[in-house]
C-alpha cells in the first residue's frame, strides 16, 4: 500500500505571537485574490495540437492550449501508429533524458466534443505540470503524465485547476522495493474522495458526483498518473508542497 501524505504548506512555530487582526470584509477580499483564475500571459500565443519530443534535453515553457484553433494537417506532426484525427491529442510532450516542467493555461468554451487531450512522458526525468483554467466555461480536461522510475527519476507533480471535477488514477510503474508515495496537499484532500487501492492503482475522485450516475462514459475532467517514484498532488492556486522528511508508512500530516 502507498503513503498517502496530506501536506500542509505552511505549520506556525508555536511561539510565534497571534497574527493580527483583518477585517473579514479584507480577509475574504484576500482569499479571493488567492483562488481568482489566473490570467492569460499575453506574450505567449495561444495553440493546439502542439507536439515536443526529444532524445535528449529537458521540456520547460509555458503554453496556452485553445482547441478551437484549426490547424492545416499538412502542419501537423504524423500520427502515431492506432491514431486518428479524431484521437490526435491536443498536447504531447516527449523526452527520454531529460524532465518535464510546463506551465498550461487552458482556454476555449464548454463544448464538450472539444476536450482538451494532453499526454507527458519520460523515461528518465521527472514531470512537474502546474494546469490552470482561465474561464470556469472551458473544455473538459484530459491529461496523462507517465514516468519511467529508472535510476531515481520518476516523479510526478501536478497542480490542477480550482474547477478541475473528475476521477484521478495513479498507479506504480516500476517494481520498487517500497510503494510510492502519494501526496495530496490539504485543501484538495478536503475535496478528494477515495474510491479504491488495488494492485498497484489508486483511485480518487475530485469534486462531486452529482449529476453522474455511473451510466456511459465520463465526460467531464479525468487525471491519469503512471509513476515509478512520488506523486504530488495540488490547486495551482497554492504554495508548492513542502519535501516531507518523514518515510514513515500510513497516512501523515507534516
């Protein structure tokens, strides 16, 4: 069985003196600012059907994803083998010596023939996605990061959205002498149910299940992780999650 760590990113010293006192109509103008959607950095243009891959070298940037945008296909990459049109993800990034660490802004509306499909990979890296949703009117969400484990790379990071609602799957890649750790920062554990741990597979549903009554096919926001090392898992609103000291099995609060 994994650890699954709920995080929280900041503990007070105990000695430290009461913070002062804000006038709630502040507080709640701060907490605002602090979950708004972000805003879309207006010197990068926005994309789809983008497509990186490299032997060697680490994928860094920041990109905008709109899946409205029709690109000619005799500018597109060829198709992997299995792959159509109709599957052509919106979003790849490759690399098998290097890392991964993205930046995605999300746009388009909430059509939801026009899903967002992105899939990371490496071999011998680790990924770190931080996903934002600029509108809460947006395409549904589909995102697939895969690491390898090899030789102490593996990890995954990933920040999801404030409106991201669906299931997330993590599962182990590698057969490891320890299971993987899972961690979850605080305030998306609050809105996390757990659903089933099963040969190396956990599963968790962000969000509510109203409306959904498990006929058909899922048609909202879905997270799948195949990892050989860590996993954290966060809002991209929050302060990244500290590194736990603590190897210790269970359920942990650091």
């Amino acid at each position: 069985m994994p650890t699954t760590v709920v995080d929280r990113a900041t503990t007070a010293p105990k000695n430290d003196p009461p913070p002062a006192y804000v006038p709630p109509s502040q507080a709640a103008t701060t907490s605002e600012q602090q979950l708004a959607p972000p805003i879309t950095p207006v010197t990068v243009r926005p994309t789809n059907f983008l497509s990186v891959k490299w032997n060697t070298g680490d994928i860094r940037g920041t990109y905008v994803l709109d899946p409205r945008i029709k690109i000619p296909k005799s500018m597109l990459p060829p198709l992997a083998a299995g792959q159509t049109e109709a599957t052509r993800q919106n979003l790849f990034l490759h690399t098998d010596h290097g890392s991964i660490d993205v930046d995605l802004f999300v746009l388009g509306d909430a059509h939801p023939k026009r899903s967002l499909d992105m899939s990371l990979k490496c071999k011998f890296g680790n990924i770190t996605v931080k996903l934002h949703a600029v509108s809460t009117a947006r395409p549904p969400i589909y995102i697939t990061a895969t690491t390898d484990g090899t030789f102490g790379y593996g990890k995954i990071t990933l920040h999801l959205p404030r409106t991201f609602r669906g299931p997330v799957t993590v599962r182990q890649t590698a057969d490891r002498w320890r299971a993987i750790k899972i961690h979850i920062s605080e305030l998306l554990t609050a809105g996390m149910m757990p659903l089933s741990e099963a040969n190396d597979t956990w599963r968790y549903f962000v969000g509510t299940l109203d409306g959904w009554t498990g006929e058909g096919k899922w048609a909202g926001d879905e997270v799948r992780l195949e990892s050989g090392l860590d996993v954290r898992l966060q809002y991209d609103v929050e302060p990244d999650l500290p590194v736990a000291q603590n190897s210790s099995s269970g359920c942990l609060v650091c």
